[in-house]
C-alpha cells in the first residue's frame, strides 16, 4: 500500500515540481534581462521556497536548523554531504541572506529549466569532472569572486551523491581553491539527512512521510590551518550532528 502511495504522491509532486521550473524559468529570464542580477536573485530564491515547500504534498517535511550565527561581513564557504539533487533548494532559500552559489557540474547548465538558467547566470563554478585543470580554474574564479563581493559558496566535498545516507571521503581540493582564493572566508559545515531517503533513485518514485534536516553548524576558522584539516574537521562535525539525528 505504501508503494502505490509513493507512486501516486510522485506523480503529484513532479507535476507540480515540473511547473515550478518552467514558471520560474520565463520569471528569471524576464527578472535577468529587464530588472537586473538582484530581482534575478529574488525570483530564484522563491522558486526555491516553492520547490521545498512543495514537498509536504508528499506527506514529507523539512526541518532546517541554524546553530550558528553567520557573519555577514566576509564571505563563507559552506561545506556539505550530499545525498540528494533536492539538498539545494533548502539552503539557497534558508541561507538566501548570504547568496550561496554553487561548485556544480557543468552538465547541469543545460537541459534543466529553471535550475540550468540559474546556474548560468548566478556565478556558479561550472566544472568539468573530467578535466582537472578546467575545474580549478572555475572554483578559483568563485573564490575570488566571494572575497570581493562577501558573498558564499556551496561546495560539497564528497564529490557525488550517496543517497545510502554512508557519506564518502572529503575531497580537499575545492575547498583548498576557494581558501587559497578567499583567504578571509569562514568555512561552516552543514549536516544534512532525509533526502537520499526521500529520492533514492531517480525522480520516481519519490518516498512519501520522509523527514528531511539541514543543520547549519558552528564555523570553522581557517586560521592558516591545512585545507586537508579544515576539511577533515568539516567532516567529522558532519558526521557527529548526524549521529544526533539518528
């Protein structure tokens, strides 16, 4: 019985999600081109409120927990595991304060609408997996671009999702890059659960009732600190919140 209910409450919500991306996509070209970068940035971040809110019509529900104050004075680098392609829309929502942008793969910037238009125009380092020195170019680029506007970037370290909810090692590469680049960036960890759960494989079919969590953790002053220990105790704050969640 639950099966045929994920199914149906699946094909609820991609109806409903797949709207969202088109709508949004005309608002953000319109925004983008006739109003400019901030009512650009207005109309992505309600698409993103509509795409998380959007969720309780499966019956899910979404908890997301700043234990921190931020600072809004220097840039930040948010650092985070990755279960799940709807990890994103939660943080660019909840944490639109600080306009996180994000280390993304450059296939995502087409083919996507709505999500491929912004990625495009929001500054987002688009890389290349397969070519090393394209992707560090990119990252670099978003680094310099966060520590002279104060802005943020949104990196998850493990490099691919693990839906499983068994987080992969952290690559330390990207994080070193954006360091290297915004020296006066505050590196602040985010523990999230429920997503992987929630879309385990693919699109269809989404699990109904999932509980999902983003928890916004103490920062982690670099402090001429090793990029590879800062990224190691990102980790290991990760992983003790989780073990709180359960």
């Amino acid at each position: 019985m639950k099966k045929i209910l994920d199914y149906i409450v699946s094909c609820i919500y991609l109806i409903y999600f797949g709207l969202v991306l088109c709508i949004f996509h005309v608002a953000q070209a319109f925004a983008y081109n006739v109003l400019g970068r901030p009512a650009h940035k207005r109309v992505v971040d309600w698409m993103n409120a509509s795409i998380s809110y959007g969720w309780y019509l499966t019956g899910s529900t979404i908890s997301f927990r700043q234990l921190t104050d931020l600072p809004t004075d220097r840039p930040i680098i948010f650092v985070a595991n990755h279960q799940s392609m709807f990890d994103i829309s939660p943080i660019i929502w909840f944490l639109r304060r600080h306009t996180p942008t994000f280390v993304s793969k450059v296939e995502l910037a087409h083919g996507i609408p709505g999500v491929s238009y912004n990625l495009r125009k929001s500054g987002a380092a688009l890389i290349d997996r397969k070519d090393a020195k394209q992707a560090i170019v990119e990252i670099a680029r978003l680094g310099k671009l966060i520590q002279q506007e104060n802005l943020s970037a949104m990196i998850f370290p493990e490099g691919t999702r693990s839906a499983s909810g068994q987080m992969r090692p952290f690559v330390t590469g990207g994080v070193a890059t954006l360091l290297k680049r915004a020296p006066a960036a505050l590196v602040v960890p985010i523990a999230i659960r429920g997503t992987g759960h929630f879309n385990p494989k693919g699109l269809f079919p989404l699990r109904s009732f999932s509980k999902m969590s983003w928890r916004v953790l103490p920062g982690i002053e670099p402090n001429g600190r090793p990029a590879d220990e800062v990224v190691k105790l990102a980790r290991e704050a990760i992983v003790t919140e989780l073990s709180k969640l359960g």
